[in-house]
C-alpha cells in the first residue's frame, strides 16, 4: 500500500465547478489551478475524529447492504433507481475507508520514521555517553598508573642519611640545599651512589686482572703437577709390596674412597663412623665397599637429553615389538611395582669384625632407596668345621643369629611409618616375608647408618653422623658378645650330643666326687614342640616363651628314673638367663610345678644326700637331676 501512495500523484486538477460544461466552456489562461496533497492534509486531521468517521462509514455502508439485499428480496431489479442510488452510497463510503486506509498507513509510516529518528538520535547520545564512560576510565587508569609509579631509584639500597652526610664531600652533599628538599637529597644520594659504584668497579677490574694472573699461574702448576704423575703412579706400583709389608694400604684406601663418592647418605655415614672407631678403638673391625660402582655412577648422573641416531632406531623398533606383544596383567604390574618399591642401591658396605678365637661376623649392609630404611645380613666364618653339632645348628643361622640384639628387635617390619602406606599401594602386606632377600631392618642397623624415625627417636639425640657415632661402640661390644656367645654354646651342645658334659674349672666345686646319673639325650625341638609338652604349659601361658627364642630338649637317667629338661633359650644370652622346666619319671610322674624336691633342687642350687645336679654349659645352663 506505500509502494501505491508513492506512485500515486500528489498533486490534483480541479474546477471549481463539477460539471465539465463549465471546464470546458473556460479559456486556458481563466482556469483556477488548486493542489491536493493528503500528507497536508493529514496534518490537520485528529485519528479520534477519523476512527470515528471509519465506524459510521462501516455502519452506514452494512446499513445500505441490508437495504440493497431487501430490495432484492421485495422483488427490486438490479437496475432501478432505488437500486443504483444506494449502490452509489456504498461507492462513495468504499472510497471513504480507501481514504481512511491510506491516511492509517500514512500515520503509521510517519510514527516510524519519527520513531526511527528518534532511536537515531538516542544511539548518537549513547555513544556519546560510552565514549565518554571510556574517557573517564582511561583517565582513571592513567591516574592510577601514575600514583602506582615506583622509580627505578627505589630499588637501589641506599646509605642511610647520617651516613651520606658523614662520608659524601661537600660538592655532592650540599648540606644548605638538601636538608629542606627531600627531592634534592634523593638526586644527591643517587650522585654518591654513582660515584661509589664507579670507583667499585674500577676496583673489580683490577681483581679480574689479578685474578687472571693467578689462573695462569695455576695452569702452569698444574701442568707441572700433570707432568709429576706418571713418575707418582711408577712409584706407588713399586710400594704396593712396602704396603703389604707395613700393613699400609694406600692404594686400597685411595680407590674405596673414590667409590665411597657414590655412597647413599646412610651408608656413607656408616663407613664414615665404622672406619674412625675402626681406627681409634678396634683395630679388628675392617669395613670395605661391594657393588656395581658403574650403576652407581648412573643413578647421580642427570638423563641425557639427546641420543645418537642408531640409539633411537633401536628404541623404535622396540616400542614396536612392545606394541606386538600382548599387555600386561594388574599382576604383572603389582609384581613390577613391588621390584621398583623394594629396589636395593647398586653399592653395599660390609663390616668384618674379628673375634680372638679367629672367627669373623660378616656384616652386609644394604640401602633401599625407595623405602628409605637399611638392611643387614650376617654371616660367620670359623677357624674350625662347625658342622657336627646338629642341635646348635640355629646358633649360628643369619635369620636369627642377631635377633634382639636390642631388646624387642627381631628385624621383621620396617621401622619408617610411612613404608606402610607404600606397601597399600602395591599389595604388601608384610616386610617379614622379604627379609630372606633383603635382609633384617633391625633398629640399631638404622642407627648406624645415621637414620632415626619416630618410633625409635630417644630425645636429645641428633640425627646423622651423631646418632651413628652414640651408637656405634655399645653396637659393636654387642656384636662381638653375640659371636662369642653362640660360638661357645655351639661347642657345648656338640659336646652335649655326644653325651660329654663340659665343665669348666669354675664350675667344678658345683659338682660331687661321684656323679651317678648320666646324661642319655639332648636335642633341639620347635616352639609348638615346646608348648605341646605338659609340664611346660605354665611357661607359655606366662608368655614367657616366645617363638623367636630356641628350645632344647635334655634327658638325664639314673636306673628306672628319667628326668626330662626342657630349656627355653633366649637371643640375647647371656643377658637373659635360660628357663627349665623339669619332669620327673620315677614311681609316677612329676614336675616342678607339682614337687618341692625337684622345685627347690631348680630354683635354690642347693643338694643334699638325695639330690644332685649337673652343670651342662658353662656360665648359667644348668640342669639339675632329682636323685633318689
């Protein structure tokens, strides 16, 4: 409808009269030319007034339809003048509301374009307003630029004042001008700054001059010490003899201390204070250096970041087979994860500690990285074949030979706290069932090696080299001790198997001029041999023997009368005195628990003319025979 009102013509041609008679009858130059224009006109029009006139047009043109189909209903023709008048009527109220549509969409498309202008005009102002909101921030972010602003000179330390005005000459100082213009005293500081730094540097010159001088002498000394080894190594092959001679290693302390280089910190210490208490209290105590010393060297070295050309064809052409090959199992993975956790360090340490009869306590330590903890083995070596005595063959065994050294430490669990959430993660359950391979984390291992953990931390005690050092001689006596005792009793129970009772001359007055019982048999058993026996349920249910102790089985005879002693032998004898329990078999049975003889001839040493006993080791294991 736009489209037609702008091709209509705005401008009509009218008469004053409506006839063209009298258009026709007037001369060119006697016509009256008027202009319509419905825009014009819409401005002098109210939309009330024509809304209006649109409902009484649309009700008078209904009312003349109703008129007309009447007409024609009364039997009116369609060509009577009745007819055609209100035909007529209804043409000229269609005209009407043609009119009153144009004039609608006029108005409409002149609210438009005035509601267009105006949204112009409020998209300008609003720009207007961003670009002035953008202004203010861009000046407030300058603004904040500026008072954040910190010079350069700010950084620069200073002297304070009164040692400006105390050290700086009078030029630069300018005490008149600078005592009531900081601005002033800051230029002035910054000045005897420069000077300072200037005569610094002239002074850093001169030390890297002389500092090069130095160097080159270096270099010369050091070719001429260069040039002196190989003459130095001829001469140290030609003493290698001298130094056997004299007990003198040198060369062999040179070496292990190059390879003590590549020692983890807890095995360091340990040969560190092992050698010194070595060297100052006992000379019988050697400790040297075993392992893989280039593996070592490969674990303190950083990974290369570049490889050779063939280095990396190679690993191609094994991540292809790996791809090949089919994937690992969990288990397989947890078995691979357990190995990494329980990874041993490539260096040991060993500690050799003699004893007077000859004999040596073999000591391997061993570091695992992952667990932070160290590990023992043990291991002795004798003059003599001790392998006669079947009953003393848990004596010398390495699982248990240095069990409870100290008391409560039997070497199965970790002593770190934080090994056991390792061991979850990996499905661990106990460090005991490694120990085999491993070896035994006793608590004193820990503290040789300079490690201490919470659970056996005594107070006042420092860490590293000085908990090594405070543990290192009760250790060593305790070692030795160890040895010794086991090697005697190991002696004695071969003596005992072959029915011989040793006596030592202390212990002679203890026994009569006559001794008429013999002893018939001793033997070891195990603990749950031990606990299964009737007369020693007592001894189990006081706790008072334990799986990690050893247990012997004697039996003594005298005619019809059989005594039976069963011996609970504890590791840290003979600390710990050995425990008997006695059965008596003699017209009945009886125990110490049961008869006041046989108890009084156990826990007394007193005899009569009805009592005897006989002493079956030296020192404290006894065993006492009821004698009728």
């Amino acid at each position: 409808m736009s489209d037609a009102l702008k091709k209509r013509k705005s401008k009509v041609l009218r008469s004053e009269t409506g006839t063209p008679e009298g258009k026709c009858g007037r001369g060119e130059g006697d016509q009256d030319m008027r202009v319509y224009s419905e825009e014009v006109e819409l401005d002098g029009r109210d939309p009330e007034e024509d809304y209006q006139q649109y409902k009484l047009t649309c009700e008078a043109l209904a009312k003349l339809m109703n008129d007309i189909q009447e007409l024609k209903a009364n039997g009116a023709k369609d060509g009577c003048a009745e007819v055609e008048e209100k035909r007529m009527q209804s043409c000229i109220h269609f005209m009407s509301l043609k009119k009153l549509n144009r004039l609608a969409h006029m108005r409409l498309k002149r609210g438009r374009d005035q509601t267009h202008e105006g949204k112009q005009r409020v998209d300008v102002l609003h720009l207007q307003l961003q670009n002035l909101l953008y202004e203010v921030m861009h000046l407030q972010k300058e603004i904040s630029k500026c008072l954040e602003f910190k010079s350069k000179h700010e950084e620069i330390d200073l002297v304070s004042v009164d040692e400006f005005y105390k050290e700086a000459p009078p030029e630069i100082s300018r005490t008149p001008l600078t005592k009531d213009d900081p601005h002033q005293l800051t230029l002035a500081r910054l000045d005897w700054e420069l000077e300072q730094r200037k005569r610094l540097a002239e002074q850093y010159k001169e030390s890297l001059s002389s500092k090069e001088k130095i160097q080159k002498g270096i270099e010369v000394k050091k070719e001429h010490l260069s040039s002196l080894q190989p003459g130095l190594n001829a001469i140290m092959q030609a003493s290698l003899p001298v130094q056997e001679y004299l007990s003198m290693p040198f060369e062999q302390t040179q070496r292990q201390t190059e390879i003590a280089r590549h020692l983890p910190p807890s095995l360091y210490v340990l040969l560190v204070q092992a050698s010194a208490y070595g060297q100052a209290c006992d000379k019988s105590l050697s400790v040297s250096i075993s392992g893989d010393v280039d593996e070592a060297k490969a674990l303190s070295k950083p990974p290369e970041d570049s490889q050779d050309d063939d280095s990396c064809d190679s690993d191609a052409e094994e991540e292809q087979e790996k791809t090949k090959r089919r994937r690992p199992t969990t288990g397989g993975q947890l078995d691979d994860k357990r190995r990494e956790m329980l990874k041993r360090h490539p260096l040991s340490l060993c500690l050799d500690l003699k004893c007077k009869d000859g004999s040596v306590l073999h000591l391997f330590n061993y570091y695992l990285m992952n667990l932070n903890i160290m590990t023992v083995k043990a291991k002795v070596s004798t003059a003599t074949d001790l392998t006669g005595a079947i009953s003393a063959g848990e004596l010398l065994n390495p699982d248990t030979l240095l069990n409870c050294l100290y008391a409560n430490d039997q070497g199965r669990e970790t002593p770190n706290p934080s090994n056991r959430y390792q061991f979850d993660k990996v499905g661990i359950s106990s460090f005991g069932d490694y120990v085999a391979e491993l070896g035994h984390p006793y608590l004193w291992v820990q503290s040789l090696g300079g490690l201490q953990f919470p659970s056996d931390a005594p107070e006042g005690l420092r860490a590293g080299s000085s908990l090594s050092a405070s543990h290192m001689e009760s250790t060593m006596k305790l070692l030795r001790g160890r040895v010794q005792s086991r090697l005697a009793l190991h002696k004695q129970f071969s003596s005992l198997e072959h029915s011989i009772v040793p006596v030592s001359t202390e212990c002679q007055h203890l026994f009569p001029a006559k001794v008429l019982s013999r002893l018939a048999r001793w033997t070891t058993m195990s603990h749950q041999e031990y606990t299964n026996l009737s007369f020693t349920q007592h001894v189990s249910e006081a706790g008072l023997a334990r799986e990690t102790d050893l247990f012997f089985m004697a039996v003594v005879e005298r005619g019809t009368a059989r005594l039976q002693a069963a011996v609970v032998l504890n590791p840290r004898y003979p600390e710990i005195s050995p425990l008997f329990a006695l059965s008596l078999s003699w017209k009945g049975e009886c125990s110490g628990r049961t008869d006041d003889n046989l108890r009084v001839s156990v826990h007394t040493h007193t005899h009569s003319s009805h009592t005897e006993y006989e002493a079956l080791t030296q020192g404290r294991i006894s065993i006492f025979c009821y004698v009728l």
